[in-house]
C-alpha cells in the first residue's frame, strides 16, 4: 500500500451523543496508530459534538449542498460543515444518488463547493448488481466518475491528498456481501485509469477507498490488495470494537 492508508467511518442516520463515547475509544487508537488515517462522518447534528470530543481523527459531513448559502431547507452547506468543525464531506454515495436523485453533474458540483470551502472530498462511485451481472461494472464507474470528478482550479489545488474517491457497489452495502478481492484489484485499476486521465499525474496519488460490508474479518485481505487505499466503513463503524480491528489491519498493511 504506497499511501497512508485512510480508514472512515460512515456513520449514515444512526448515532447520538451517547456514541461519542465510541468515538472516543476509536480516537485512542487513532492516536497510537498515526500509520493510518482516520475518520468518521456522523449524522449532521453530531460533527460539532465529535470535533470537541476528538483530538487524532478526522471528521466530516456525509453531503453538502452545493450552495454555500440560501433558501434551501433542511440542506447543511460546505462552508456550514467547516465551520462546525469538520474537515471533510464525502458526496455521491450510493444511498444519496438513489434516495435524492443525485446526478453526476450535482455530485461534481458539490465536490466543487466543498473543496473551494477548504474541506477534502471523499467522491462515492459504485455499480448496480444489475449492471455486474451485464458486464457494464467498469462501464458504469467510469462513466460516474468522469461525471463527477471535481474540476477547475480548486480542484487541481487540493490534489493529490484532500481528494478521494470510495468504490462501494451497491450490491456490497449492507448486505454482508463483499467484493471478490480480485474484482477490486480490477475495479481500482480501471478508477486509478479515470484519475489519470482527468488530474494527470497527480491521479496516481488518490487515494481509492473499497467500501461495501468491510468488517474485521475481511479487511485484511481487501487492505493488503493492490490499489486498495483504505476503506469505507457503515455498519462496522458504529462501535469501537467493530471498526478497530479494521483500523489495526490497516496498520499491519502498511507494514507488510
Ligand atoms: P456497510 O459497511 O454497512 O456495507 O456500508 C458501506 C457504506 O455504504 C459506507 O459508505
């Protein structure tokens, strides 16, 4: 693994002040453990509490609108999560694309919005079981990527470390089934040829997160493999005993 390798947490709509005691314990290691890179995205009413309650981890926002300002209800903007203590806003995830109707073009602009504001991206990609079984996978990603991808000036300045991108098929996400490692060694390959083509060299220093069911049992291989730059965590995120062993096996990649 050439990179620091990046681990966060997606804490989706679960989580309340009670879990910052969890967090709490994941900070300690993450504190230890300074090989990885750590993180947690809580619901949008935590991140102030989780930023005082931290000291070694990162913490973000899991969307943003992609105004900074305005007549929007219920929407948080970028510079909002920055000022509430976050570093970071993943965007595109999977569930937003289908319960929101995200488009790449909206998910570019929020990318865009949340860089000019100063916070790193985590951009979100990943295919149907539908478009795995028609062979359309890499199709698919591509396509959603050179959709999505953050352009212009702010994004060529935030390059190579406050931009990554997540790979989590849908079909992965929640279900306990995870990605073979070799259709992840093959799919990181094929995004590793999108950055290329859309930053140039410094493509080649993204960061691509697996995510898609990660848990302490299969975190090792899927970290040990090639490409593989960290990982997006859901379920095994929402306890310390849980996500640790993924943070540890990080740890032991960047040793291997
Ligand atoms: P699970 O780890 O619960 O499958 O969720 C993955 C995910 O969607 C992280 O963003």
């Amino acid at each position: 693994m050439p990179h620091r390798p990046y681990i966060v947490g997606n804490w989706k709509m679960n989580g309340s002040r009670a879990m910052l005691a969890e967090a709490r314990a994941i900070d300690r290691a993450a504190a230890r453990l300074t090989d990885v890179q750590v993180a947690l995205a809580p619901p949008f009413p935590l991140i102030a509490a989780l930023r005082e309650a931290v000291t070694a981890m990162g913490v973000g926002g899991q969307d943003c609108h992609q105004q900074p300002k305005g007549a929007h209800t219920g929407d948080v903007s970028a510079p909002m999560l920055a000022d509430a203590g976050a570093d970071f806003v993943i965007v595109g995830h999977s569930e937003r694309r289908a319960d929101h109707g995200e488009t790449d073009a909206l998910v570019r602009a929020k990318a865009e919005a949340a860089l000019a504001s100063g916070l790193a991206v985590i951009v979100c990609v990943g295919e149907t079981l539908a478009q795995r079984d028609a062979a359309q996978a890499e199709v698919v990603v591509a396509a959603q990527l050179d959709g999505s991808l953050p352009q212009g000036e702010s994004a060529v300045a935030a390059l190579p470390g406050k931009i990554a991108v997540a790979y989590e098929p849908v079909w992965a996400i929640g279900t306990g089934r995870v990605a073979a490692v070799e259709d992840v060694v093959i799919m990181h390959r094929a995004v590793r040829a999108r950055l290329v083509a859309a930053y140039g060299e410094a493509g080649e220093l993204v960061r691509i997160l697996y995510g898609g069911s990660v848990n302490a049992g299969n975190a090792a291989d899927l970290l040990a493999a090639v490409g593989v730059g960290g990982a997006l965590v859901g379920g095994a995120s929402l306890s310390a005993d849980l996500f640790l062993p993924i943070v540890a096996a990080a740890a032991s990649a960047t040793e291997a």
